[in-house]
C-alpha cells in the first residue's frame, strides 16, 4: 500500500510468497489487481497459504490488524 492509500499489484508474486511461506506466513493479504497472476501461481503456495485478496486499503488494513489477533 502506498502512503496515498493505493493498492498497487505486487510485482514478483511467486517469489515474495514463497519467501512468506518459508518465513512461516500462513496468510497473506494482497491486492485485487494479483488476482491475474494467480493462475500462475504454484499448487504448493496455492495449497499452504490462505491468500485474501482486496480492493480496499481500509478493509486490508483492518484485516491485517485482525490477523495479528
């Protein structure tokens, strides 16, 4: 997310998952614009992360905030 508040697509998809994964993430919040990247995504990140996509910067962060709960 921008300082504006923009949710801008996550450049690199796959590797920066796979990195969270490894690091021990087993949620992600992304942006509704990586929705077309996700078709590309492996099965192993697909089946190991919940992976919740957003539109809104308000709801994602608000979200993140939740998860850390």
């Amino acid at each position: 997310m921008s300082l504006h508040g923009v949710l801008s697509p996550v450049v690199g998809l796959g590797d920066k998952l796979r990195i969270a994964m490894d690091s021990g993430a087993r949620r992600v919040i992304l942006p509704s614009e990586n929705k077309r990247d996700f078709a590309d995504l492996p099965a192993e990140l697909i089946e190991k992360l919940l992976i919740d996509f957003y539109g809104d910067p308000t709801k994602a962060a608000y979200t993140a905030i939740a998860v850390g709960d």
